[in-house]
C-alpha cells in the first residue's frame, strides 16, 4: 500500500519562511500478509530521515527529521480483535481493541482497483469520515492499519477526506506461512484512549514551549 497522512505542524512564533519549507505530508509503502484467520500490517522498509534544513532572517537554523515508526497492527479475524504495536516519542505501546462492533454502510458506488472490480463502503459510528473500498472475489475480512468487518479485502481507505489515505499498489496471491503472522508483544499495554490521551498531552507541550532548533515529525 502507498500510504499518506496530512500534515499541519504547529509552532509557536514560528518564522513563515521555515513553516513555507516544512513538508504538507508524509509518505510511506507498507504491506498486508494475510490468510483467512489473521492479518498483520507493516512497514516494508525503515524509511532514512530525511532532513531540511532552513535559516530564518534572525539567524537561527532549524532541522527538519522525517521519521516513520516501526510499528505493527495485528487483526485476529477469528477472535474478532486487532493487537496493535504503536511508535510515540521513542517508546512502544500495545493497544488491544474489540472489532466485533465495527459497522459498515454500503454506498452502492463501484469502481476496479488493479483491475479488481471493488465496492465502497462507509464506517457508521466512527469519529473520523471513514470510506473503503473492497473486492469481494478476495474473501478475507481484512485491510490496511487494523480496518476489518467488510466481506472483501479493502484495497483502498480514505480518512477525513484525505487526512489519511492507504492505496493498494500490488496483490499477489501467494501463500503466507502462518509463522510470518507474529503478534506484536513490544510495549506498554494501554487502552486506545489512553493512548491517544498521551500523544494530545505531549503535542500541547510541545507546541506550547515553541519547540526547539530540531523538529521530529512523526506519523502518528
């Protein structure tokens, strides 16, 4: 899958040439393996930082580090839940959540993906605009970053208009040795709102103390 997530990185008095200069999103290649029973979801390749670096009209630098997580996201398709290992400031969290609640609409719109004849659907209930896109001949209940409970494999996912978007590229379908699909066991266990309630406090802290000469952008 291509993945892409917005960016809207927020400063304090930070110089409009440098915010010109910051990149609008961050993009990343991951993979699905899967067989009929569970699904995990990752990087292909550790992506190297890549670095900008820009000079205000006062003289001070700032060096700009894109880095992508190394994280995972087990879904249990059997048990009905997803184990997902997240990246935030340098420490690991696992995060267990339920996906025998999750409840799809389905829209009536079609259209190929890889020449794979797909259907769309709506996530009803989410906090975040959530449309996927499925193929039906490949009867797997899965999809990218832990999204399951459509009769298909979702080969495209759209969040928040475009806030987050995952593409697939290539299906091939070869077999998955079971062994591959690994529960992620790396972290601290917290609960998906605990979770995001530690990334909002250290982004308020971080925006309020004006951040420093070096900004980290992460895909969280």
């Amino acid at each position: 899958y291509d993945c892409i997530v917005k960016m809207e990185l927020k400063m304090k008095d930070m110089d409009e040439q440098i915010a010109k200069m910051l990149p609008k999103e961050l993009k990343s290649t991951k993979e699905l393996l899967f067989n009929s029973e569970a699904a995990l979801f990752r990087n292909v390749e550790k992506n190297a930082d890549e670095n900008v670096v820009s000079e205000s009209a006062g003289g001070a630098s700032f060096m700009v580090k894109i880095q992508e997580p190394d994280e995972f996201v087990y879904s249990d398709v059997v048990a009905k839940k997803n184990i997902e290992q997240r990246e935030f400031m340098t420490r690991n969290f696992l995060i267990t959540t339920s996906t025998d609640t999750t409840k799809w609409k389905m829209t009536g719109n079609q259209k190929t993906i890889l020449e794979i004849p797909c259907m769309e659907a709506e996530l009803m209930g989410a906090a975040s605009k959530t449309r996927a896109w499925f193929a039906p001949s490949i009867a797997v209940s899965v999809g990218p970053d832990g999204y399951t409970g459509l009769p298909g494999l979702i080969l495209s996912l759209n969040i928040n208009d475009g806030e987050r978007t995952f593409e697939a590229k290539k299906v091939e379908r070869i077999p998955v040795d079971s062994k591959e699909l690994v529960k992620p066991k790396d972290g601290k266990k917290v609960t998906k709102a605990e979770f995001k309630k530690i990334v909002e406090e250290k982004k308020r802290e971080r925006e309020a103390s004006g951040g420093s000469g070096v900004i980290i952008m992460r895909q969280n």
